[in-house]
C-alpha cells in the first residue's frame, strides 16, 4: 500500500523519482529542492551522455553509495499527457513497493493541471496494489513525499479514485469460497455506509416475493443463497438548485460460475470467482462519487447469485419469469448472466425512474474475441450517453469501443414457448445486448461487456494480475461529467 503526502517543507530522501520528459530536459529546478546542487548536476550529465529512454513508464536507475538520496530513479514521462503520467505512476509505486518501508521516498514531477496530478496519484497508489492470502504475506506501507508543481484537488481525486479501483480489485480477486453473495452485501455495506451510502441487501424471500425469476433460478443450485445488493448515494441539495441527474449502474454479481448444468470445461471454470467484476466496478463508481460528493444521485444495483451445478440447478428447457412478468427460455445455463441482469433492469425501470440506466458484466467470450483483452464494447441506445461515456473512457484511459446494436438480429432471440430464449447464438455480444435492451423500456441505457479488460494474466502498464479494477475509474468519470452538467 502505498500512502500519498505533499510535505510543508523540503525533507531528505533515500530514493528519488525524477520525471524525464521525451520532449524536454531534466526537470533540473524541482532536483535542486530536494538534491544538494552536485548531485543534481551528476544526473543531468548523466541525462545528456547516456541519453536514457523518456517514454512512459521506462526507468534508468542510478545508485550513488553514500549520498542522499543513495538511489534515482529516472522514470519517463513521455510528453506528459495524463495517460503516460498515470502509466508512469504505476511504474514508481512498482518499484517503491518492492522496497523496504523504512527507506524514505520522494518524487519529483510537474503535473501543474488537476487532470494530469490526479492521474500521477491514481498511477502511484495503484502501482502499489497487492493481493494475496500467502501465510507468509505481510501488508506493508510506503509514504511517497510528493514535490514539483502539483494540483492539491487532483491529487486527492487521484487517491480516491485509485481507492475504489483497488477495493474492486479486492472484491473480484477474493476466492468464490469466501465471496458468497451474502459475504458481498456484508463488505458493501460495510465500505460504502461511512461513504455516506444507504446499503440495503435484498434477501431470497424478498427476491421471491418481488418475483426476481432470474436471479432465483440462476443461484438456486448454490447453498449460498442469491442477494440484490442496493446502493444509494444522493447528493447534498442547495436550496434553488435544480434536481440533481439520477444514473442507476448495474452490475453483474455472479460470484462463481461454473456454467451450470451446462458445466464449463476446467480451464474455462478457472478464472470465474471474478465473474462478478462488473458489480465490483459499479461499487467502486459509487464510492468515489460519494467520497467526491458529487453533485448526482446514483443507485447501484447488483444481482448477486453462485452459478452451480447441483439437483436444484436450472435446466436448459426451463422456463423464467423475470421481475415484471417478462419469461424466458433457457436454452443455455452457461448464458447466465443475462438473466439476473434482466431482474435488475426492470427493477430499475419500473422503480427507480432513471435518467441513464447503465449495466455493466463480463458478459460474453465473443466481446472478448471481437476486441481482445484490453478494449471494452459497449451498445448504446441514445447518442448523447455513448458520447459522454466515451469522454469518460478517454479521460480515464480505460478503452471502450462502441459496438452496433443491430436490430437485424432480433429475431434471434425468438423462442416457441416464452418471450426470448437466452442462447440466441452468433453474434453473441450483439444478441447479448439485444437480449438485456427488452428490459430497459424507455430508460436511456447503455451496456458495457468488460469480459476482456476485467480480468489479466499478468501486470500491465496499469492493470494489474488477476482482477483489474475495470470499469471504476471510467463510471466514476462519467458521473464527474454528469455532475458537472
């Protein structure tokens, strides 16, 4: 873990990040605030003979035995764009967490505007992201001194921003067998309730007395019992200000899935304890709103349900009645989410009157095929919302492309017995979406399948192994806009 503080005066250093620009000299005029003069002229030539790669996130380190500080790093910045200042972050808060917490540590960066310090303190803090339940791990703490041109605000967006993605990490890494969708609830309330959120989780009697058929059905083979998490933050109102935006995000809780009675094959089965990454996003956007006071209502909804195999499992051929009436055919059960998804929409439709409805999951392996690993897709029905969630994407570097929601297909979903049928077939992102859109009447919505960038083999330039964090940062810039008007 790494901690984040800007000091009320110069202070020593063991380890110094320096910022090296591609277009530009050393950033000379902060070294000399924390160097004595030689040293600082020592790295400049070393700068200029040994001209050391400035792109985003490269590190040239340099041991000096017996100054202080005794080790720089020269870390680059690129052209200083928010993206490679973030990636840069990450690339610093790497090597400072795998450093002892003893030795003190500062970095030396002009980041003057708030976008770009709020994306060097969500790079910094979330370079020192680590999960693990080794009996031999330990937490530690870092404290990073932070000088150089700096825009206090962004700094601590960044930080809090980097907060929710790191908890969304937490939830999405954390194994099936301690994640139970009542364990989920219980950590949602108890993050987000001192946030200021109202945290109400919703039980299996009243998802039976509401009529959530495919919440029921998808988490009734499971001894764990199914749960509707819902979060509500609302904004503080000034007296003659106009009401604020309401935005309902759901997200996909499936907190294991092994396919059903359509089991998975085992390799495929692996990964699935983070199948309820969409839901840990969501969560995180509503933390960093409220932490943000933003000036938007938001409520989250996550249908939180174990897909298992078992005598009570659903079957393919069994028949749904979703909240609201709406049924469908299973023709697949590993085509699961869709269907708790489906409950949350209508609910929110029919109860929460929103102004955008948006839904988040890791939903099909063909979005996965159609844009790799690091690029979500995403269908939207209205213009004006898939414009400001594409704004969101760019700001916050998490890639979002907008796929076609092609009514062509529709007659895929048609089924002899019921309204649809959940196994509509290629192309699966396409008919996945247009599946959940029957749900969604009139609300301005939109659909994000994050099944690629939810999720990584290995550390990335900013993501990190095993649950990424997806998706936070982006709603969470998204309802920065929508707050902002």
């Amino acid at each position: 873990m790494i901690l984040l503080q800007v000091p009320d005066r110069r202070r020593s250093a063991d380890v110094l990040a320096l910022g090296l620009a591609a277009d530009g000299p050393l950033l000379v005029d902060i070294a000399t605030e924390v160097l004595p003069v030689q040293v600082a002229e020592a790295i400049t030539r070393y700068v200029t003979d040994e001209k050391p790669d400035a792109g985003a996130g490269s590190l040239a380190t340099i041991t000096m035995p017996g100054s202080v500080p005794s080790t720089v790093l020269l870390v680059g910045l690129g052209a200083g764009t928010s993206r490679e200042l973030r990636i840069a972050g990450v690339r610093i808060g790497r090597a400072v967490s795998a450093g002892p917490e003893s030795r003190r540590y500062c970095v030396a960066i002009d980041a003057p505007e708030a976008p770009r310090s709020q994306a060097l303190a969500e790079g910094l803090v979330l370079g020192g992201y680590r999960y693990s339940l080794a009996s031999t791990a330990q937490d530690s703490l870092h404290t990073i001194d932070l000088v150089g041109q700096l825009d206090h605000a962004g700094l601590s967006a960044g930080d809090e921003a980097a907060d929710a993605v790191g908890w969304a990490r937490d939830l999405g890494n954390t194994p099936a067998n301690e994640l139970t969708p009542q364990r989920f609830g219980e950590l949602a309330d108890q993050q987000l309730s001192p946030a200021g959120c109202t945290v109400t989780v919703r039980d299996e009697d009243w998802l039976r007395e509401q009529g959530f058929g495919g919440v029921l059905s998808v988490g009734g083979g499971a001894a764990a019992r199914p749960r509707l998490i819902e979060v509500s933050y609302r904004a503080r109102r000034k007296r003659g200000a106009a009401k604020p935006r309401h935005v309902v995000l759901v997200g996909k809780g499936i907190t294991f899935d092994s396919g059903g009675l359509n089991i998975k094959p085992a390799e495929g089965m692996r990964q699935m304890h983070t199948d309820m990454c969409g839901g840990a996003a969501v969560l995180g956007a509503v933390q960093y709103a409220a932490m943000q006071k933003l000036a938007v209502d938001v409520t989250v909804l996550v249908p939180a349900a174990e897909n298992a195999v078992s005598a009570t499992a659903m079957r393919p051929s069994d028949v749904i009645v979703h909240y609201g009436g709406r049924t469908t055919e299973v023709g697949n059960t590993d085509a699961e989410g869709r269907l708790v998804l489906a409950d949350a929409l209508a609910y929110a439709v029919a109860k929460l009157k929103p102004d955008a409805l948006i839904d988040v999951a890791t939903l099909t392996g063909a979005m996965k095929v159609a844009l790799g690993t690091e690029t979500a897709g995403f269908f939207a029905n209205d213009d004006e919302l898939a414009g400001v969630l594409a704004e969101a994407s760019a700001d916050s570097s998490e890639p979002l492309w907008r796929m076609p929601l092609e009514q062509s297909y529709k007659n895929l979903l048609d089924s002899p017995i019921a309204d649809s049928r959940n196994d509509p077939g290629s192309p699966g992102a396409i008919t996945a979406a247009l599946f959940l859109q029957q749900f969604t009447g009139d609300a301005v919505w939109a659909h994000l399948d994050i099944a690629g960038p939810a999720r990584a083999s290995s550390d990335g330039a900013v993501a990190s192994q095993g649950a990424t964090g997806y998706g936070a940062r982006l709603l969470g810039r998204y309802l920065e806009l929508v707050s902002a008007g």
